[in-house]
C-alpha cells in the first residue's frame, strides 16, 4: 500500500479552506480530493470524517495567523513600523478571508470549547507581543509614557471589531463604510502615541 506524501495533510486543509474561503461552506469530500489531486480514501488516512477535516482546517487558520503575527513581531523594524506591518497583514488576511470569518465566528457561537480555548490562547500570545513592542518603543524613545498593557489590549479591540465586521458585512469589508479607512485609523491611532 502507498502511503501519502507527508505534505498532503497541509494540502488536504489548505484545499479545504480555499473552499471556505470561496464561499462553499460544505464542500464535497470528493471535490476536495480532486482537488489536491488524491483519492478520496487518502482524506480518511489523516482525518476520521468530514466534520473532523472541517474542525482540523478552521483551527489551523489561527495558528498560521499567529506564526506569521511573531514572524513580524520578531523581525529587524522599529516597534512602529512592526505594529504597522502586522496592521497590514491582518487587515489583508480579512479582505481576502471574508467567508473564513465568517465560518470562525459560527464555530465560536456554538461554544467549541477547544477552539475557543486555542484562539484566546493564540489571541493572548498576540497581545503580549503587542505589548512587549509598545514597551520596546517607550524604551526607544519612539513612543510616550502610557500603559503598553491597556494600549495592547485597545489594539486588539480594534482587531476584534475588524473581524466581527467582516464577519457579519463580508459584502462591505472592502468598502470604505466606516469614518475613516482602517489603515487611517490605525495611523492616527500610533501618532497619538508617539513622542
């Protein structure tokens, strides 16, 4: 018996959710093995059904997300220019995920304890690094005196409305519906912080 290349399981959830991400939010396990080019019973060898490929593929998504977050947190920038970067990264991440937020928050509303727990999890890692930046900043001299723990904390309360947003309006995630872009705001946010 051939056993499937030690990436297909990579594959087989990123496949997954490009699905999700088009909009199919139930897509064949069929269309998702013609799709990486295995059959079907290949999909068994890694995942037990469809619910747990589905489950394996959602959690996923914020975990990659972190590990690119610490890959910019922890890259050679001043701590602005980082906060910026990873700014930029998420809001992208939401313009092109719009059904993936929205998949996530339907998970989160059936109270999926284990991912709930991976996402706050993945969430408060983010916001210490967040502060851990605000705090490199001050010691810097790029920003003022003020608490880079509550200044990480509204950081990621503007994060958690961007989500939410594209979540429930995916329509509108790309339009200009607020008061200011969100890349505007988040500059005018930094401004105020700085010397």
């Amino acid at each position: 018996m051939k056993f499937p290349e030690k990436n297909t399981r990579q594959k087989i959830l990123e496949t997954t959710m490009a699905f999700f991400c088009v909009g199919d939010f139930d897509p064949s396990m069929t269309a998702i093995a013609k799709k990486v080019g295995i059959s079907k019973a290949a999909i068994y060898y890694f995942f037990e059904n469809k619910s747990a490929l589905f489950a394996a593929a959602i959690s996923a998504a914020p975990a990659e997300m972190a590990r690119h977050f610490e890959k910019i947190a922890d890259g050679d920038a001043p701590a602005d220019e980082k906060i910026i970067k990873i700014f930029r990264f998420f809001a992208k991440k939401m313009r092109e995920k719009k059904a993936f937020s929205q998949i996530l928050l339907r998970r989160l509303s059936t109270r999926d304890e284990k991912l709930l727990a991976e996402m706050a999890a993945h969430r408060q890692k983010m916001v210490l690094k967040i502060r851990d930046l605000f705090r490199d900043g001050q010691k810097n001299g790029i920003f003022r005196d003020f608490s880079p723990e509550k200044m990480a904390e509204m950081f990621f309360g503007f994060f958690d409305f961007l989500f939410l947003f594209s979540a429930i309006c995916p329509e509108n995630a790309d339009k200009k519906c607020f008061l200011a872009p969100p890349e505007k705001t988040i500059f005018e946010f930094l401004s105020l912080l700085k010397k």
